[in-house]
C-alpha cells in the first residue's frame, strides 16, 4: 500500500545507454538486460549500493532481490564502495599453481592490506577473482575491470603499483 | 495420448507424456528421498537427493527432473542408487550443523528424517563448518538460523509462484549463497507463513511458536478457519490444553496445501490477556463476575421486562458472521420465539435491495477448484489479496496460464497477478463502470442494449474490459466484498448477473466472510417485517443482543452502531473478549471461540465443514450453541432441547439439499444508472487483513506486520496539493464524525477519493463506509 516514487539514481547518459541494452530483448523480457544495467551502473557510481539495485529492479520490472541475487553471483560487480584502484587477482587453480599466490602475497605486502580492504589512502583494493581465462599467462591481475596485466612478476607487480599510484586522479 | 510404461522397482505404472520419474514411483507409492523436489512448485533440481538408477543411463539421475519414457526402467532402492543418495546427504551434512537437540525444527525435520536413514554415523570431515548470519524477516518467520539452510530453494520458488512475490532470493555463489530479502526488507506477503511448512530443515521457523513446545509434545486436532470465505482446512496443534500453532490440513478443494497468514497466526489471539472467562453484570456501572445462572436469569427477566414495556421488536440481534451455523440457527429461532425479526449477520453491508428479492443464497456461483477452469474473469469491487488471499492465488497461477483477469475496483493495489484489463473509479461509479461494460459487449455482439445501461457513456477501459470477456468460453464474474458492502450493492448484483447472461458465464460473491452463505442457510436475517444490520441501528432498539462482534469494529457504520447500543436500556454481549463495546453492554457472557466450541461453517462454495473443539474452553466461557439453548429455555421458547451441536446443525440444514438452494439471482432490483452525480471527496474503506475480526485483531504477531500498520488517510497527490497538505502530516476527516489521521500518497487511487482503513479504533469514529468525506488539516 505505500506506494514508493523512485527519485532517479543515474544519469540521463547513463538512463540511454541502459534503454540500449534493454531493446536487444523483446518487451516483455526487460529482466535480460539486468547485467548489462548493473555494469553500466557500477560504471558510473563506482559501485552497487542498495538503492542503486532498487533502482535498476524498478526500471526493468523484476523484484529486487532478483537484482541483488545477479549482482552478488558476479564477482566483478562491487557492493562495497573500492578505492580508485581495484585490483583483482585469479587465485583459482591452474593460476595458483603458476605464482599467483606468491603474487597476491607480495602485493598484500607491498599494499599493507588483504583481500577485500582498502589502503588507507583510498587508492588500492585488492580482491581474490575467479579464472580470467588467461590461465596461460598466469598471474594475471585485473585492473578495476576493464585493464588485464599479465605475466605479473614481483617487478611487473611493482611496477603497475607505482604506475597507479602516480596516475592522474582522472585516469582510471 | 498414449499413456507412457514405466517400471520402477520392478513393478509397472503408466503416467502421461511428461509425467517425471518422481511421479511415476509416487504414483506406486514409492518413496524417493528429496528436498527440493515439492508437487506445487517448478522443479529446481539443485539438491540431487532424489538420484535414482536409470536403465542405461551411466549416471545416477536426479528422479524429481527427469522424464519418465516408454519403457524405461527404474531403480530407487539398487545399490547404485542408495550409495548417490547417501553421497549426497554426506555432502548435504559437511555444513550443516549436527545439533538437532537445540534445533527448532528438531523432530520434524526432513533432513533429520532422511539423515537417520542415509546418513552416515559419522562425518568424515573435521573441517569447520560454515557459519551463516542470521536475518530478520519480520514478525512471522524466524531466519535466526540460516547455517542450517540446505539451498533448496523452495522458499524463493514459493514466492515467486504461489505468492507472487519474490521477497526471498539466494545470493552469492556456491559455498558462499544465502538465503535473504532485499537489503532491509521484511517479507510481508500474506501467505508467508508457508515458507516456514515448505523449509524442510530448521533455517525458516515460526517466530511465535519458536521454542515454545516440541513437536512431539503436541496433540493435533483438526479445525476450520474462520477468518475468510474459503473454509480453508487446518490443523491446530496443542499443548496442555492450549493452541501452540496452526498450520494447514491438506484440501485440494479448498486450500490445497497452504493456508493465509491469517489463518496460521490468528491463534494468538484466542491465548490473548482480553478473553473473557467469567460472566458478568454491570450494577451501578461496576462489573461484577457472576454465576452463569445469575446472568442469564437476569438477561432472560430484562428481555421479558422490555418485552412487556415495549414490545419484542424493540429487540435487535447482530450476530457475527463468523458464527457457526448452529450459533447462527439457535439465535434467530430464540429470538423469532421470543417475537422478534429483528436479526443479522451482514454486519458489513449497507444496501439491503436484494432482500426479499433472491432465488436463493448467495455463493461463489461455482466450486473453487473449476476458477482456475475459466479463460476470462472480472472482478468487481475486491481488495482480493488481503480478503481472499488463497483465492487470489488461484487467480494468480490461473492468469499465469489462459485466464484473463479484469479488474473494476475503487483502489488499484498491487494484486501480484496479471491483469489483463481494469478500471478503477470512484466507488460511487462502480455500478456504472458495470454497467458500461455490459453496454459494450452488447453493441459488440449486436445485442439488444438493456435499458438499464443505455444511457451510459462507454469508456475506453469498459471496451476493453468488454473484449477480452466477450472473447472467451468460460467466462465468470465475481463480486468482492466491497461490492457487497457498497451502498448499491444490490444494484451490483443485478448487474453482474445481467453480464453474466449475456455472456453465457457464471457470476458469483468471494463471500465476506466464513459464514456468509451459512448465514442465509439458517435464516440468520429478517424474513418478514423485521429490521436488517443497518436499519436496527438507524432506529435504535430498546435491547439488543450481540453474538461475537465488536460493533465499533465490525459494523457498516461504527458510530452509529456505538450510539445505538449505548442509547439502548439494556444490552447483552456474548463475546470473547473484553473491549469497549463490551463495556457498554449490562451483561457480557464469556464466548468460546472456533477452536473452543464445535460447530459447523458453510463456505463460499456452499460445503458446509462442521468441527469439534479442539482445547476445553478458557476458564467458565462456553459455547455459542449452549448459552442460547439454555438462554432458551429461560425464555421459555419451545424446541430448545438439544443434546448436541449436530442436532442443532441437522434441524438447521433440515432435510434441504444445500448445494441446491444456492443461487445468485435477484429480481425486481431497480437499476438507476447514471444518476449518481456527487461531487467532493468520497471516502474508501478496506477492511485491512488483520482488523478483520475479534481474533486477528489480538494476534500479536500479526498486529506487528506491516499489513497491520495505522491507518492513515491515503489519497493521491492532487488531492493533498489541492488541499495544501503533504505526506506525514496529520489531517482532520470529518464525516459524520471526525478523525485525525496521517496522510498518506497513493496516485493510484481514483480522483476525489480519500482511503481510510474501516475496522480500526481510529476511524471508528468516522461513520459509513462509503460516503462524502472531507479533510482539512488538522
Ligand atoms: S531456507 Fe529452507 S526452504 Fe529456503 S532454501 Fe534454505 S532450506 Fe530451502
Ligand atoms: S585460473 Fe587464473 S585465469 Fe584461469
Ligand atoms: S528433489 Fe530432485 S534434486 Fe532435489
């Protein structure tokens, strides 16, 4: 009986680019556009909050639980707020036999945190991830999605990090 | 279609093209072991405890997704299939706590059950176990413990498709899903208590029951509720002499194998602090508790004295209309014998046309399981979710098919179904809005357009309403129980039977409430000159009876329902409970509730369901059937000595055949379309789910959900900006009393209406249900 307005939680850029992806499916299938909503959403506030999901279940249609269960089956998707940088690497097995645990050790080492924090800086997350189907090129990292990096030596390792750190602060 | 042979432990069986493994060794009366598996919902196939050996197949298969074919051959008890079964429990048991004895659900557990049978005596692992958070999902169901959580995934399947709404749903992945409602979210739908029968381990539990008794320490009686039409079956569960829980009796007729929250909660109200357990009399406006004898000898010598001073018509009898038919029966005939015509049962209803006027007594006009049967249905006038919230999820699964559901209605909740066409009008317009329709699906087929409806102006929603019913085969139209309750509704009646004759279908009432349609079966309302629920109030009787009602609650119009009994010389109450119309009577005789007495209901469909008492009555209160009979026989009326309810039940059914009484017909009911032309607000009352009777309204549990929130004054947006007001703020209703309520915003309410709840302490004040309404802030 309470009925609830939703005050729009995107942009109109944002509003587009998800109507784009929701016409690629018949009408009465809006739900199908759900994943590609939420990447779209993370990219523009940086990560999943409640009323963000709220929102993207109002507008295709499906209760929000529904949004809450696809976007906490994807690891990629953030329900916490990251830091600017959030760096993923794949600890499953083929990568874990390769130096990826050694790889995520050094980097917790060099970061001072552990997987799933934040430095205190707000610069570094770092987060366990599933295959990146790049197991031939172990350890891989991910950079806040979007950037792979492959072959990651202790050097490589170092290097990205103090590439990150000394970026801009608009260049993701 | 040819039929399928199966072979399922050596012996055969033919299911249908389609029919699973698992329905073919049910159809043998074999067990498969399973958890996910339920016959009411889609099959998820995730819990693979069914695994069953299959003729050719390399793999052990799971029986509850996989297919039966011609010829196939099954095993569920060989040695490959008993080594995947016990496989999958150890897999099932490396989480799950093995701590039945603090376990809730300990003794009437699935996973408890089938452990002991293919479980292993120890566990191999000695990893730690998982640990799941607990959640809070409201006032009902307990997820405290969510560790013991197997995924099976029958919650979520039940909201999705029985509830028709997905307030649960399993995040994360693998070893990390969970079980939970939205970020902070409760689950409110009215059939959630069923998530709790459907959870095979202990992870959802019932929050009022918790740990309050084993399973083992329960004796199980059966009952029928008494809270709606439908009659749904139950099983009520007690303890030294007391109700501990409710929960569903399997009837595939009426409640299949769910019952509404309603029904399953209700039951705190029948332990609540306010029953009533000795009679009493108020002497010089104090109570004083009395010997049932002295009370009823002075509510015998009262009625004679006013009697003699003013005549037996100055008598008035409401009864409720959740009497049982023999309480029903044994009222009428005591105060027929006394001299009296002056009694109802339709508390609710303020246009009383159709008496006098009917064929028969009104029912659903069909049996509830052929609704899902129909291809088009409308409803008129319904707040169908929360008044008949297991025949709405008929309704619901139906639409999910071939049926085409229309909606008329003055409020346009969310019915969780899919509607096909609806309209929604000021109540004042209902009538005309059926009417419309009426006039589109004539002019569709060339019919003679009915005078009646003539002069109506046909609106886009009527058409559309019209085509979708006039493009079906089997067609039905029901009234709701705001139809019965609307100020015309005898006008509503005439017109659904004039759509239903011109399209060939049935039409029919959702029926009020649980003794509806028993309530005409024993003349429980005025044949001759006497007066009905209305009339009795708007000329205030000298003495009035009261059978199991609150009528500040309960009444059409509360006011003056207050007014006139508290104008009255004397007043007698039999009820449970104490309340403040009970403070008004001069003598209230403790009743003994549903669960307390025995008895018989007759539902919508016209089955009448009779019970036996289930708990010996709290403290002196007694049954309905014998405080008349013995009141009775002091009044010296004949025909007043039974032994036994069924004799009171047999005498009132007589040697009629019920199911060939019922009949929805009216006729000679003037139609006067188009005339209403009132302009200002007007007022809509819902009964809300849980202020329906006496019972729910002290359920505790139930009064913490949010159905049973406060009510406010909703009206849309326009209205409040016309009226300068906003949302939160408090307003003045004025109707022909006043009350200070919230506002509240809901655009989907009709122009110039004002919504406030009916049945609650806080409108009771107010006056009618319907009606010119009118709002200042206050
Ligand atoms: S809570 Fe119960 S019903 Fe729901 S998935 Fe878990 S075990 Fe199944
Ligand atoms: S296992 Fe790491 S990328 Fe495939
Ligand atoms: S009952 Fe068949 S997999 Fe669960």
């Amino acid at each position: 009986m309470s009925p609830q307005i939703n005050a729009p939680v995107l942009s109109v850029e944002a509003l587009t680019k998800i109507d784009r992806e929701i016409a690629k499916y018949p009408l009465d299938q809006k739900q199908s556009a759900v994943m590609a909503a939420l990447i779209v959403a993370q990219d523009e506030k940086g990560w999943l909050a409640p009323e963000t999901m709220d929102f993207i279940a109002n507008y295709l249609g499906m209760p929000s639980v529904a949004v809450y269960e696809v976007a906490t089956f994807y690891n990629m998707y953030n329900l916490q707020q990251t830091g600017r940088f959030k760096l993923t690497i794949c600890t499953c097995l083929p990568c874990g036999l390769q130096g990826a645990l050694a790889a995520a050790d050094h980097l917790k080492k060099q970061l001072g945190i552990d997987f799933n924090e934040t430095t205190a800086d707000g610069q570094f997350t770092l987060k366990e991830g599933e295959c990146m189907g790049a197991c031939a090129m172990a350890p891989v990292v991910l950079v806040n999605n979007k950037r792979m990096c492959d072959y990651m030596s202790v050097e490589k390792l170092d290097a990205l990090v103090a590439e990150l750190r000394n970026s801009s602060p608009q260049k993701v | 279609m040819a039929m399928l042979n199966v072979e399922v432990d050596g012996r055969n069986v033919e299911v249908p093209h389609g029919a699973t493994v698992m329905e073919a060794a049910n159809k043998l009366g074999i067990f498969v072991p399973h958890f996910c598996y339920h016959k009411k919902l889609s099959i998820a196939a995730n819990c693979r405890m069914c695994l069953v050996q299959v003729e050719k197949a390399a793999k052990p298969m799971p029986a509850c997704a996989t297919p039966a074919t011609d010829g196939m051959k099954v095993w569920t008890h060989s040695d490959a299939a008993k080594t995947a079964q016990k496989g999958v429990m150890e897999f099932l048991l490396i989480n799950h706590p093995l701590d039945c004895p603090i376990c809730d659900q300990g003794g009437e557990c699935q996973l408890q059950d089938l452990a002991v049978g293919y479980g292993g005596s120890t566990s191999r692992y000695d990893e730690p176990k998982r640990v799941v958070f607990h959640k809070n999902m409201g006032p009902l169901i307990s997820a405290e413990e969510m560790s013991r959580c197997i995924h099976c995934t029958r919650c979520v399947r039940f909201g999705q498709e029985v509830a028709g709404v997905m307030e649960l749903g399993m995040i994360g992945r693998g070893e990390h899903s969970e079980i939970v409602s939205f970020v902070g979210k409760s689950v409110d739908s009215e059939l959630s208590g069923n998530m709790i029968d459907l959870c095979p381990v202990g992870a959802l539990t019932s929050k009022p029951f918790r740990y309050s008794a084993r399973t083992w320490e329960l004796s199980r009686r059966k009952s029928i509720s008494p809270h709606d039409s439908l009659g749904a079956n139950l099983v009520v569960q007690i303890k030294q002499n007391k109700v501990m829980r409710v929960v569903p009796l399997e009837n595939e007729s009426l409640n299949e194998c769910w019952i509404s929250d309603r029904d399953r909660f209700s039951y705190e109200g029948l332990n609540s602090e306010q029953r009533l357990t000795k009679p009493m009399l108020k002497e010089n406006g104090a109570w004083r508790e009395v010997s049932w004898q002295l009370a009823l000898e002075h509510v015998a010598k009262r009625l004679v004295e006013i009697k003699q001073a003013h005549g037996a018509d100055t008598i008035g009898a409401l009864i409720s209309p959740l009497a049982t038919l023999e309480e029903m029966y044994l009222a009428q005939k005591l105060m027929r014998g006394f001299g009296s015509d002056n009694i109802d049962f339709r508390l609710r209803q303020s246009d009383f046309a159709a008496d006098g006027k009917r064929k028969g007594f009104p029912w659903l006009g069909m049996r509830i399981v052929d609704i899902g049967g129909l291809d088009r249905v409308l409803i008129v006038g319904s707040f169908l979710r929360k008044d008949h919230p297991l025949l709405a999820a008929r309704f619901r699964i139906a639409s999910k098919r071939t049926q085409d559901v229309n909606i008329i209605h003055v409020a346009d909740d969310d019915l969780l179904l899919n509607v096909a066409n609806k309209a929604i009008v000021p109540p004042q317009l209902l009538p005309e809005m059926l009417g419309q329709v009426i006039k589109a699906i004539a002019e569709s087929r060339n019919l003679p357009v009915p005078s009646a409806v003539a002069g109506l102006e046909v609106e886009d929603a009527a058409r559309r309403i019209a085509a979708s019913l006039a493009s079906g085969k089997l067609p039905g139209v029901f009234l709701g129980n705001l139809a019965e309750q609307h100020p015309r509704a005898g006008e509503l009646n005439a017109l659904a039977q004039m759509l239903a004759e011109m399209l060939g279908g049935r039409f029919g009432f959702l029926g009020q409430a649980a003794n509806s349609t028993g309530g005409y079966v024993a003349q429980c309302l005025p044949m001759g000159q006497g007066l009905n629920a209305i009339k009795m109030l708007e000329a205030p009787r000298k003495a009035y009876l009261l059978f199991g009602l609150e009528p500040e609650l309960d009444c059409h119009n509360p006011a003056q329902a207050s007014k006139a009994i508290g104008m009255a010389e004397f007043v007698v109450s039999i009820t449970s409970y104490r309340s403040t119309a009970a403070d008004d009577a001069d003598v209230i005789l403790p009743l003994a509730p549903f669960t307390e007495t025995s008895g018989t209901l007759i539902n919508c469909e016209g089955v009448s369901q009779s019970f036996n008492g289930v708990v010996r009555p709290a403290g002196d209160a007694r049954p309905g059937w014998k405080i008349l009979r013995v009141l009775g026989n002091l009044l010296g009326i004949a025909g007043f000595d039974y032994d036994s309810s069924e004799a009171v039940r047999d005498e009132a059914c007589g040697a009629r055949n019920l199911l060939e009484l019922l009949c929805n017909e009216v006729n000679g009911i003037s139609l006067s379309l188009g005339e209403a032309c009132e302009n200002g607000l007007q007022r809509i009352s819902d009964v809300p789910i849980y202020f329906s009777d006496p019972i729910v309204r002290r359920a505790e549990a139930l009064q913490l959900t949010s159905d049973a929130r406060q009510p406010k004054a909703w009206m849309s947006s326009a209205v409040a900006q016309s009226l300068g007001l906003a949302a939160g703020g408090k307003v003045k209703i004025v109707q022909s009393g006043t009350a200070v309520l919230e506002v509240g915003l809901d655009d989907r309410l009709p122009a110039q209406t004002v919504r406030v709840a009916a049945a609650h302490l806080s409108t009771s004040a107010l006056g009618p249900m319907f009606g010119p309404i009118t709002v200042e802030k206050a």
